[in-house]
C-alpha cells in the first residue's frame, strides 16, 4: 500500500479540476476530449509528473497527479491548457479565454483521501447520469487499468496507487464498490468544498438553492463533511437558521 504523508506540504498527490468559462462545453465531443488527453500524453515527457486517474466530462476535466515539486505541476498545466485553448479557439472560430480559471488543485494528504478521491473520479459520469457504470464511460481512466496498451495511466500510476503493479485488481475493484458524491472523507474547507459541490452540479449556490432536492442534499453534505458551524454553514449558503433544519428533517 503507498503511503502519503499527513503533512500538507510534503504531499505529492493532487487532485486537479479544470472547468471551461461559463460552464461551457470545451470538451463537448471525442474529437476534443482525445486531442485534450493527447495533450496530456504529449506534455508529460520530461515534467517527473504521473497521471494516476483522470476522467474528461462535457465542460470539466479531473486529474490526479502525483509530482515532484509544485512548480512542475503549475508548468504541466499551464502547457497543456495553453495548447488546448488554441486549438479550441482556433476550431471553434472564437477568442477570449476558454478555461474558467487556472485550474483548481486539492492536496491529497492520506491513503482515505487517494482512493476516495480515485473512486469520485471515475464515478463522476455516473453521478451525472451519463452511463450506469463507471466501466461504461469511454473518457475516463477505469477502464485503462485493464488494458494492454495503456496510455496515460502506468505501471508506475498503478505502484503510486496500490504499492505493486501484480494482482492490484482486486483492491482496485474492492475501491470502486464504495460510491461517494464528493471526493474527501476527512473534515474539510467549507470554501474548497462548495467549489466542488458547484463543479459536480455545474450550477452555482444561488442556482442550488432553488432546487428543493439538491439543496437538501447539500446541506446533508456540508454540515457530514466540512468543519464549519451551523452559523457558517447558513451565512455561506444564504439561507435561515429555520431552512437549515427544515431540510434536515426532510
């Protein structure tokens, strides 16, 4: 089994999030999604960087990366999302920026953590109702550890992840059981995680909060998962103190 440090510096885990601006759908058809993926293949010569999962959806990509220093990380990104929003634009018949933001970067600091976060990943299309499998979606890395000719994930990928490369099948299948919305099990940022509660939506928290179902499923969420208070957690989604546990009780 890897093990990875609880201190929050010495991680070399991440887990990465890209979004198009405006929620648009950068990644909209196969044609992109695999010149996205060929960037990443491209790019990842000589940067001491593995790719231990990723999962490409319409208007948002996951990756989780295991690097050496930051600054590695930060080059990584910037070349293949500088690449990819030329040819976007270029294709597309537009200007302007494609990408929401940089990008969005998690530390992953403990064995929970990785295989929880590797599981969200893959079962992202899933959650979006996109296929009923996680081994049904094309564009996502589940399906790569099986086959022969990998691309992206590796020998390595699967060592980072498992701790050895022979019959980590079982481990890996034994994770992927487990379904989970979001991504961390430890207490986490009320901020860090509303950024992933509106990426996993694709709506923002005043959209969310019309939403009867989503809301209560997010408040269930928040107050299990993050360590804010009753009072933060209320302040930061707009709503009283009566709303918070009507919703509760539903």
């Amino acid at each position: 089994m890897p093990h990875i440090s609880r201190n929050q510096s010495n991680s070399k885990i991440q887990h990465v999030i890209v979004q198009g601006i405006n929620r648009e759908y950068i990644f909209g058809d196969s044609k992109n999604i695999n010149m996205y993926k060929d960037l990443i293949y491209r790019k990842l010569y000589n940067s001491n960087l593995t790719i231990l999962a990723y999962c490409i959806m319409s208007n948002h990509a996951h990756l989780l990366i295991h690097r050496e220093k930051m600054e590695d990380l930060s080059k990584f990104m910037q070349k293949i999302n500088t690449a990819y929003a030329m040819y976007y634009n270029k294709t597309q018949e537009r200007v302007g920026f494609v990408f929401r933001n940089r990008y969005y970067s998690q530390e992953i600091l403990n064995q929970a953590q990785l295989y929880t976060c590797l599981r969200y990943i893959h079962n992202n299309p899933v959650k979006a109702k996109i296929c009923k499998e996680m081994k049904d979606y094309p564009y996502s890395s589940y399906n790569e550890f099986f086959n022969k000719d990998r691309k992206l994930i590796t020998d390595k990928s699967i060592k980072i992840l498992f701790g050895r490369v022979i019959s980590f099948e079982k481990i890996f299948h034994s994770i992927h059981k487990r379904q989970s919305i979001y991504d961390m099990q430890e207490k986490e940022n009320i901020d860090e995680f509303m950024k992933k509660v509106e990426i996993f939506y694709n709506m923002d928290i005043k959209q969310i909060k019309n939403d009867t179902r989503k809301l209560k499923i997010v408040i269930e969420e928040v107050k299990e998962r993050t360590n804010a208070s009753v009072e933060e957690i209320i302040k930061f989604l707009g709503i009283s103190k009566t709303t918070f546990y009507k919703y509760l009780k539903l």
